[in-house]
C-alpha cells in the first residue's frame, strides 16, 4: 500500500480532479481576493448589524453606565449627585479603552482547498472570509488586528486590505499550523484551520502558544464530505500535501471506521482547549459565516474580561506587600 491508511484518516484526500482544481485555485489566489474582500466585507457588515459592541466596564475616560453601590465598596466610589434622585447609592463606571490585540492565523496549506460537490467554497475561501471578516469587525470595536509572520497588530480601518495584500503575495511556505511566536499575555489567538495534523503537532502548537498566557480560540473548519464520508465502491484517495495515496475496493465499508476516528481526533483536541481554557468550534462550510463570525466575536469579548483580569491579579501578586 502506497499510503498509511490512518494517516488517510487524519488529512483531506481528494480524488483526481479535485486536487487539480485545488491547484488551480492556488495559482489564482490573488486573482480571487476582490471577491474575496466583498464577500469578506458583506459577511462583516451582516454580523455588525447584530452586535452590541464591545464596550465593557475597567479603566477608562468615557462614561459606560451607572450600577448600584455594592455594600464593601469605597464611599468615594459613590456618584452622590446621581445617587440624589432617588433611595439608592450609585456607582458611575468608566467605558475600558485599553485596547488589546488579537492574532489571526488562517491556514493556507494545500488541504484547505478542498471543496467537495456539496458546498460552493474552499475551506481556504471560508477561513480567509472568516478572518477578514473578523478582522474588519475587531478593528470596529477599537481593538488591534494582525497575522502572525504577515502583519503587525494594527487598528486601522483599511486592515482588511492590508490583510489580503499580505496574504496574496506571501511567498513563503503554506504550513498546516501557525509559526512559533510570543503573543502578548493581553492577547486573543485565533487559529482558523482544518487540524487534520498530527494530534501531537496539534497539542505542541497551542501549549506554545499558550505558554505567555494568551488565550486563544481554535476553530475546524471542514466539508460537510469530511464529516459524513459519502464515498462508495473503488476510490483512490490522494493526500495533497505529501502526494499520499491510499485506494479503497469499497469506500462504504470505511465509513464507520473513519467517522470513528474524527470523533477521537476532535476529542483530543478540545481536551488540550479545556486543559489550557481556550474555546474549540467546528464550523462546516455549509453553514453561514456569519454564524462562525458572530460566534466568535462573542468568544473573543469573553476571553478579554478573562485575560484582564487573570493578568492583573498576577501582576498584583507580585508586588512587595
């Protein structure tokens, strides 16, 4: 057998003329990102309509909302003159301007430019919408956006034309998970791949990521054919980034083995999250990227609460009594 079977379990396969068109797709990336970056700035636009903002209480200048004393407080807390309208002590919280920064990493490697007769979109084109997308909605709401080795955090309005630019000229190699770098303890990760790595690859990846104490949101995305394996009789399967090949007399009677073995990947993954607190999601390509978009959006405002909060009462522990 020219390919180990498990390992045609744990990567994408195509046959013949779909790896031909994943090949023409790679060679015409940069010609597609102006549709790209429409349909990029619709589904950012769409989310934006159902949002509430990011605005949340912590240190800042501009006023967010008034809140009942808590009994405990500092008197000097207390808005005495808003407090005089009725029986109750209030307390007037200031809007949290500090800005943090999230890191966006969208896998480009070959196996993410399957797309199965099911869908109409790569796995490339979802993950590339997604986190320009994001990235568009992000610097909206005042924070800091940048791609690891393509782009340094920024807050301008034009990031996603900054993004695509980078990425459309990228000459170097398409890895399956993101490089090696530091991310801020402040800062959100957010990694956007198909994970049909090695679990050990996987595992090493966000443990380093994870290491200064970012938090971070890893999200599979996949073909609907990926997850319900709709392949019968003799089909030979094609990895597309080694050239891998493993063929199958009967294709249905891998099915139950093969879901079987998704289960276990994706178990060993949200394990890794839950160990570390970060958040795991599964988007098909069927669905609305919307749906993925606003999804995350409300993990990321969560995951910053939660950073702010740890990061400030290590750096309290450490002060001298």
């Amino acid at each position: 057998m020219a390919a180990d079977p498990t390992r045609a379990y744990q990567r994408t396969y195509q046959d013949g003329p779909a790896v031909g068109r994943a090949v023409g797709e790679g060679r015409t990336l940069a010609a597609s990102m102006p549709r790209l970056i429409l349909e990029a700035r619709r589904v950012a636009a769409t989310a934006m309509h159902g949002l509430h903002g990011r605005r949340r209480a912590g240190p800042g200048e501009n006023f967010w909302q008034y809140r009942r004393f808590v009994f405990g407080e500092p008197a000097s807390r207390v808005d005495w003159r808003r407090s005089a309208r009725d029986d109750h002590l209030y307390v007037r919280e200031q809007e949290w301007e500090a800005a943090h920064t999230v890191w966006i990493w969208p896998d480009r490697s070959p196996s993410m430019y399957f797309a199965s007769p099911l869908v109409r979109d790569s796995k490339l084109y979802r993950a590339l919408v997604i986190a320009l997308a994001l990235a568009e909605v992000l610097v909206e709401g005042g924070e800091r956006v940048g791609v690891p080795e393509l782009t340094r955090p920024t807050g301008s309005r034009n990031v996603i034309d900054m993004i695509a630019q980078a990425i459309a000229y990228d000459r170097n190699a398409r890895t399956s998970l993101p490089p090696n770098f530091a991310p801020s303890p402040l800062a959100e990760v957010v990694l956007l791949s198909d994970l049909w790595s090695d679990i050990g690859d996987v595992r090493r990846t966000i443990t380093q990521l994870s290491g200064s104490g970012a938090h971070g949101h890893v999200v599979q995305i996949v073909d609907p054919a990926e997850e319900t394996f709709p392949y019968w009789g003799r089909i030979e399967f094609i990895e597309p980034e080694s050239g891998g090949r493993v063929t199958a007399g009967r294709a249905e009677n891998w099915r139950a083995d093969y879901i079987t073995r998704v289960a276990r990947h994706r178990a060993e993954i949200k394990s890794e999250t839950d160990r570390l607190g970060w958040s795991f999601t599964i988007h098909r390509t069927d669905r609305p990227a919307s749906e993925l978009l606003l999804s995350l959006h409300m993990r990321i405002g969560a995951g910053t609460a939660h950073n702010a909060t740890r990061f400030h009462a290590s750096a309290a522990s450490r002060m001298p009594a």
